[in-house]
C-alpha cells in the first residue's frame, strides 16, 4: 500500500551549508528515525539497518538507501527499501529541494512517497499513514535540530 | 414422531463436549516427538523469486529442516489441484496455471508460501523464519477482476490475458429476441463483494510418519477426509490410499473454506515423512485471513425483459469471477454451475443467458463459501426483480408473485427441473408475519423522528443436496457426489453409524441418531456416530452443499432398510415366522395378527448368538452398508423479509424486524434446522453490512484481522420471526431439502433491497457500512430536498 506525504520545514544556514549535511552519512543516520547502522556501499550508495514499530509489528529492516537526482545545491533525491523478514517491507523516497528562504536561511520542501507490504499492512493498516507522516517528519526535524546545532 | 424421534427438537448431544471445553479438534493433537512449521509467506502481491539464502535460518536454534519449492520439486510433490473442469464457450479446457505448495520460482498473492521452517519449538521455527533471506523482483500485480484481461500482470503463463476461461449456459438467441421484445428492460451493475470465512477454528493439521508401516496420518480441519486423502494420494502422490491415513476430530465450523487441499496441509504430511517427526501447524488469526480461501468477489452486469404486463420474458447476465491467484480445489464450479442455473429464482423466466469470465488475479484463491454461487445468483435475481417491480410502479410482492413458478416440475431454462415447492405459500406466510401491509404507516412514524424505514423481500431458491453423480460429472466434476453409510448394531442393541458426512456444526451426532432412533425403536443415547476418519469410515463424499441430511442421511436410511430386513429374518427364526409375516415398529417385531414379539436388541444378540438359524442359508451379524446417489438436486426456497432504518444523521443501519419463512422439506430437527436459518441470516447480514476482503492496488489485504474486517455482532442483529412451510422433497426417502446455507443465500438481497427502499434510489453496495449509507442517505436528503 502506498501513501505520499508533503512538508516542509525552516533551516537557520545557507543553502551550502544544508547540502552539505544533507550528503554527509554521519548526518543522515543520526536522522533517519530507528537508524541502527549506515554503511558506505558505494558512491551514492549505504547499507542500512533500521528498526522500525508499526502498530503491533516491529522488525528489524535491512536494505539500502540511496541518493540519487543530484542537483547542487539545490535537490536530490533519498530513498531507500529494506525487507523485514516475515514482518514484511518497507520503502520509500523523498524529492528534497533547497530554496534561499526569505529573510535568510534555507527553506527545505520535501515530497515523500513510501511502499508497505507483508505483516506491517496486514495488522498496521490502520496506522501506517500516520507512522509513516511521523517518520519523515522526524527525519526532518531532526535534520533541522542538526542544522540548529551546526 | 417420539421425543427423539424425526421431527423432534432434541438438544444437541455433542454440546455438552463443545461447549465444556471437551472437544478435541486438530490443534488439541500433540504427537509424540513432534516438531512445528511455520510459513514464511510472501509480502509481495507477484514478485519472482531470484535467490532464497537458507543458511542463517538453517544454523538457528533448533531448526529441523528448511524446505522451498525447490525440495517440492525434487521430490516430485504434485501440484494441488483443480477438481472441477470447466470449458470456454469456444470448446478449450479451462487454463489451470500450476500450484505448488510451496512457491517456485514466482509468488503470486500476499501470503503465498515461499519456504517452510521445521522446528522443535514453533517460537524457534518463527525466529529462524526471520533469518530467511529471500530476493524478490518485484512484479506489477492486478487485484480488480474488472481490470485483470490486459493487465500489464502476467500472472500465469498457461493463461493468457488471466484468463481462466470464458463460460456461458442458456440460449442466446432466445434470450436476445426476448429482449427485443420487451416493453421494459431493467438494468442492473452490481458488485458481489469478497469475503473471508473465518470459521472460529482455524485451520490445522499434524502429519505423522509411521517408519514401521511406511504409513502416513493426517490429522486435519477437513469437512471431507476421504476427498483430502484422495485428492493427496491420487494427485499429489504423497502416499497410495491404504498407506495413508486422513482423521478430522472435531472441526469448529468452516463455512466451506476446509472442504479445500491446501498447501500447509499438503506440506505438513509431506515433511513428516522427510524429517521423520510428526510435523504439526496451526493457523494464526491473521494466516487465516491471507491463506483460506475467500468467498464471492463477481462483478456482474444483469438485464430482465419484461412485457407490457410485467411478466419476465428473458434474463441475461454477464459476471466477472475472481478466481485469485490459483485455483482452488472446487473454485471452478462455483461462479459457472452453482450460479448460472440459479439464475431463474422462483421465477417462470422463458429465456435466460450468462455469460462468465473468470480471471487470475494476484490475490489469495476464492473458492466455495456458504451458499457457493447461489447466494451470487440469488442477489443478481432478487435486485433486478426488486428494481424491475419499482420501475414499473409495481408492488414488488405482487410482482414476484406475478411471476413465480406455480406447477412442478418446472424445468427451467438453465438445466434446472424444479421438483416441488409452493412459493406462494411461503410469500403469503411472510406478508402476513412482517405485517407487510402496514408497511406504509410504520415508514411514516419512522420519518416523524427523523428516520429512513424500508423494506425488502427476498424470495430465493437454492439447490442443493449436491449432487447426482452422472449429471454433475456430465458438468465437468471429477468425482461423483453420492454418499455412503454404515450401520453396525453390536450385540446389545447399540447402534453405531459409520458416514462419509462430516460435522463441522450442524449436529450430526444428534440428527443422524433421531433417524436410528426413529427408525429401529432404541434410545440416541444408544447411537453413536462416526465419522472424519479414512480407517473407520470406508469411503465418504464429506459435507457441504447442505447435503448431509438430503444425502448423507438417504444413504443411511438405505442401510436401515437392509438392516430392518435382515433382522425381520432373524425375528422370524426367533419366532418361528416367516419373515414377510413380520412387523417391525417401535423397536419390536412382530408377527402379524399375534401377540407374539420380540424386540429389537433380543434380534441384535440373536444375530451374533447365531444358534437359532442355520448360518449357511443367513450370515449371523447384523451389519449393512449402503451408498445412496441423489436422483436430482434439492430445492429448499422461502421468503425473507428485511424492514430497517436508518439514521441518516450517523448512516448507521439498524435492522428493525427479520420474517424468514423457508420450505425445507420434511425436519428432522426443527431446533438445530432454526439454528442454521439464525446463523445463516447472520453470516448474510454480514456480508450486506459489514463484511468485505480488501486489498490495495498493489495487492497487500489491508482486513487481515478482526480489527479491520467486521463481523456481525450479536447486537446488530434483531431477534428473528422464523416460519416454515413444508412441501417434502420427492427424491430422496426422508423428503428433505437442506438448511445449512438458506439463511446466507437469502438475506444480502433482503438487506440491500430494504436499504434502497429506505434510501429511495439504488446507489448503494454492499458492504453497506456507516459511511456508504451516510453518503447514499445524504443523496436521499438532497433528492426529498429537491422534490419539495
């Protein structure tokens, strides 16, 4: 089952400075909400374990996330799936786009889509459009704390 | 009629096990030594399967064995199959896409079977089912059946375009001058919505090896050990019928969803020989969900033809099957001929046509289901009479009754010969019940505070008692649907049934035991019933189709016969009679015009005592058996009546008053048949409300518990207004017709046709939740809005 989510949120430094944190591994696991580990695999490429509760389910999902639609400094994309064992799987992208805010600082929109199956949909159906709002918000909030903190 | 005789409402004599906590059903069987399975299953709704990485799973604490499609294959498993064959208009066999039990190579629903953990514990085989690495490549699936020909989902290579095949019954040139004819056509798009069964127990099953016999035993949730056994030993190959065991303990309802040969099952007895360890698995709540066969799920456009008279001149129909992901083991049958020869109602209807595509889809197999096709006929039948009667400014009572068969038999025009029935009867009974002729005032009480009242009939007929074996293997069956019976008297008296029927509910052990006890004069409590068991019973057709009392029971009172013979010989002896000169009733023989007598447990001892008779010219023993084949199917038919209200504030519906008045022939248990019509009406109010299968696009099911897939439940139900008339069914020696499926045929159509009377237009489907009649009651308001 599939939902999209849009958002976006105010960032206190440059453009520059955001597009740097945002391809920086040590930056993205320590967003990425439930983010065990985050292996270099490639270029573009990580290994991921993240661990994630939908509803009465939670597993353990191991996959890949990758970025990919490099426009510096302006866009990319980040997306990333993982199987969970007879939880089932999860995936999904965001589109990030940069825009000088007005009055300073950085304005990031973010256009997230993500993929359910197995065990999450079957028990979770009821909660996965809200735990997957919750994730990606996170993710962004936590970004923004990042950026905050410098 | 004595007080356990035929005709009385005897308590049933299994509850007291039942509902004590006595029972014993497969999940109650531990073997000694036995290890558990667990699926993996797939998350994917049509994915290929690239690589599956054992190796982890395999070093994980108290893993037995891991087996894939691949074992399957190498160990020539066969495939499970399809028992009914069905052929496209065009002459081709109908397209079977292959079912291993465990993948190969390609999933193809959500919960198809992808690998089998075998362990000491089932939390272990769980655990180690985690480390099960598989790489999927996903594939685009189709869950619409109205979608599924040119979908870009492949789903079966044997099957092109997915479809299964193209069927039609009736004529259809006749039909189509019908309606050129006509003075009215009614148009009718309905939806028949996917349901899952949920019996209460789910399934189950133990395989056991015997290294000693080379003999295997399934232990299993089945309503029909014998087909399992055969089905598993003649077409899957896992062992030859004397080496193979099938037990079905108690089964805790099933609905038609354990008639079917399933994977797990399939497995279970299959790894138990290869790990040589009983092998046991039982169903979670939510395996249930995915992997039973799910019921219904047509999409179907309908026309009636009709004269300037209001008399139906044609009926045609074109409906769209899901058949799911494979086919199951009766799924064929089920949207062709338990449907479209059901399609002449209680109606005189000349000229009839359907048309039927069923298609693959990438969703969990649909097979028989309560009432299996006949409920989809009945609501194709029951909306367009309704709507037909309101579009021509009809009375839809008057109008059924315009039309209604009225002399017997009748043979309609889509292979069915109607042998009896007054419909009539059942109607005027109904009327009369639900106070249908003051309909007019309640409805405007109704409306003074702010309420929608409607009411809606549903005159069904179905056919059961399934089935003479030559007319329905002349229709595509594998395998003939007779009955047989056993009746061992011991030397005491006691009487012990041996029947290929299987309950799984409907009170057997007491039933079967009134006829004993109507027909040989001895106490219930002095029969025993057996039955679900390959090694006990010789052979057996199992339960469904509401067959065990019009064909389970003829096949017994066959062997009564031979048994009342046979001791009139030995009473005879006793006697010093001749047989023809003896009498037998009340349990006592004897000899016409005297006083002299004896009963029937002195004749049982005299049997096996054996001194009093010469045992050359008469075998000592008292023992027959019998196989009864039905001449024609049963035609059990009635009126249900339906009057609700809604609140279009909150679009919540709240049925008001049930009137069901059903002809089921002569009753052999008036209480436990009134049990089924309870359950029956409930299982269809379901479905009309409440009930509905749903996936996403993609193919993951969304209702996979009962947190998101609704029951009905006792407070949405009224308490019922049950009557009966009674016109005995003429082929079979009981005169009865069957009740097990009535309730479910009869009631979808009640509901929704009392809804659009309330409601005042017809745009509504079933499931007809909150939300869908407070959209369709905010229409209503709009158009009394518009009309004032």
């Amino acid at each position: 089952m599939a939902m999209t989510m849009k958002g976006e949120v105010a960032l206190p430094a440059d453009r520059q400075t955001v597009w740097a944190k945002l391809n920086d591994p040590e930056v993205l696991k320590a967003c990425i909400p439930g983010c065990q580990s985050l292996d270099k695999t490639g270029e573009n490429g990580f290994s991921a374990v993240v661990k994630l509760k939908v509803g009465p389910v939670s597993a353990t999902f191991k996959g890949n996330v990758e970025l990919s639609d490099f426009d510096p400094p302006n866009s990319y994309k980040i997306s990333g799936s993982g199987e969970g064992g007879i939880a089932g799987f999860a995936k999904g992208g965001a589109v990030v786009h940069l825009a000088d805010a007005e009055g300073g600082g950085t304005l990031l929109t973010y256009d997230v889509e993500a993929n359910v199956g197995g065990k999450i949909a079957q028990l979770g159906a009821r909660l996965i459009d809200g735990v997957a709002k919750k994730n990606a918000d996170t993710f962004f909030a936590n970004f923004a704390e990042n950026v905050k903190a410098g | 009629m004595s007080v356990t005789g035929i005709g009385a409402s005897v308590r049933r004599k299994e509850d007291v096990r039942f509902v004590t906590g006595k029972g014993r059903y497969t999940d109650d069987i531990n073997r000694p030594g036995q290890a558990h399975a667990y699926f993996l299953r797939s998350p994917h709704a049509h994915a290929t399967i690239n690589n599956i990485d054992l190796s982890a799973a395999l070093k994980m604490p108290g893993v037995v064995a891991v087996y894939t499609g691949d074992d399957i294959a190498a160990d020539k498993v066969g495939g499970l199959i399809c028992g009914w064959m069905i052929h496209s208009k065009d002459g081709s066999p109908m397209k079977a896409g292959a079912h291993p039990a465990l993948a190969q190579g390609k999933v193809r629903y959500v919960g198809d079977h992808v690998a089998v953990v075998i362990a000491d514990k089932l939390s272990q085989a769980r655990d180690a089912a985690e480390k099960i690495v598989v790489d999927y490549g996903v594939l685009p699936a189709i869950v619409d059946p109205a979608m599924a020909v040119g979908a870009d989902a492949k789903i079966h290579d044997a099957a092109p375009d997915n479809t299964v095949y193209n069927w039609h019954l009736g004529d259809k040139a006749a039909t189509d001058a019908a309606f050129a004819r006509a003075a009215h056509v009614t148009r009718l798009d309905l939806v028949n919505n996917r349901l899952s069964p949920n019996a209460m127990e789910p399934r189950a099953a133990v395989g056991d090896y015997d290294e000693g016999t080379d003999g295997l035993t399934l232990y299993t949730t089945s309503q029909n050990p014998h087909v399992a056994r055969l089905v598993l030993s003649a077409f899957i190959g896992l062992a030859p019928e004397h080496k193979f065991r099938v037990i079905a303990p108690d089964v805790g309802g099933g609905f038609g969803s354990k008639i079917f040969i399933y994977a797990e099952e399939t497995v279970c007895v299959w790894a138990a020989r290869k790990v040589r360890r009983p092998v046991k698995w039982t169903s979670d709540r939510t395996e249930a969900f995915l992997s039973d066969a799910h019921g219904r799920d047509h999409v179907t456009h309908a026309e009636l033809a009709l004269d300037a008279y209001g008399k139906i001149l044609g009926l045609r129909a074109h409906t769209t099957a899901n058949l799911g992901a494979y086919l199951s083991t009766f799924s064929s049958s089920v949207p062709t001929y338990l449907y479209a020869p059901l399609l002449s109602g209680q109606y005189d209807i000349p000229a009839i046509y359907a048309e039927v595509d069923a298609v693959y889809t990438n969703t969990a197999p649909v097979d028989a289901y309560r009432g299996a096709g006949r409920p989809e006929a009945t609501f194709v039948v029951e909306r367009l009479v309704e709507i037909a009667a309101r579009e021509t400014g009809k009375d839809p009572a008057a109008f059924r009754r315009q039309n209604f068969v009225t002399s017997f038999p009748h043979q309609t025009p889509v292979i069915m010969c109607y042998d009896g029935g007054d419909y009539n009867a059942s109607l005027t009974k109904a009327l009369e019940i639900a106070d249908y002729a003051n309909i007019g005032k309640r409805k405007a009480e109704a409306a003074s505070r702010g309420k929608l009242r409607g009411i809606g009939i549903s005159a069904y007929i179905e056919a059961c008692g399934i089935a003479p074996s030559a007319a329905v293997g002349s229709l595509g069956a594998g395998v003939g649907l007779w009955e047989s019976a056993e009746v061992r008297v011991n030397p005491i008296g006691t009487v012990e049934i041996l029947t290929g029927s299987h309950s799984h509910g409907q009170g057997h052990e007491t039933t079967f035991a009134q006829l004993v006890s109507e027909r040989l004069g001895v106490p219930i409590d002095n029969v025993a019933i057996i039955h679900g068991d390959t090694d006990k019973v010789q052979m057996g057709m199992g339960t469904y189709g509401s067959r065990s009392g019009a064909v389970g029971m003829s096949a017994i009172v066959k062997a009564l016969d031979k048994i009342e013979a046979k001791a009139k010989k030995v009473a005879g002896h006793c006697l010093e009679a001749s047989p023809d000169d003896i009498e037998f009733k009340d349990g006592k023989f004897t000899v016409k015009g005297t006083d002299k007598s004896i009963d029937f447990p002195s004749v049982a001892l005299q049997a096996y005592i054996a001194h009093k008779f010469n045992g050359q010219e008469l075998e000592p023993g008292l023992k027959e058996s019998a196989f009864w084949d039905p001449t024609n199917f049963t035609f059990p038919a009635g009126v249900h009546i339906c009057e609700l209200e809604v609140d279009p504030q909150t679009g919540v519906t709240t049925i008001v008053k049930w009137t069901a008045v059903d002809d089921f022939g002569n009753l052999i248990n008036p209480m436990i048949v009134e049990g089924q019509v309870h359950g029956g009406i409930a299982q269809g109010v379901g479905q009309a409300l409440f009930e509905g299968a749903v996936y996403t696009k993609d193919g993951q099911l969304v209702t996979a518990s009962f947190m998101d897939y609704q029951m009905p439940r006792a407070d949405n139900l009224p308490s019922y207004n049950i009557a009966i008339t009674k016109t005995p069914c003429p082929s079979n020696p009981l005169g009865i017709k069957g009740c097990g499926e009535a309730g479910a045929i009869a009631a979808p159509p009640a509901v929704i046709n009392a809804l659009t009377d309330a409601l005042g237009h017809e745009d509504i489907a079933m499931p007809a939740s909150p939300l869908a009649v407070w959209r369709a009651a905010r229409k209503t308001m709009a158009m009394k809005k518009a009309a004032e």
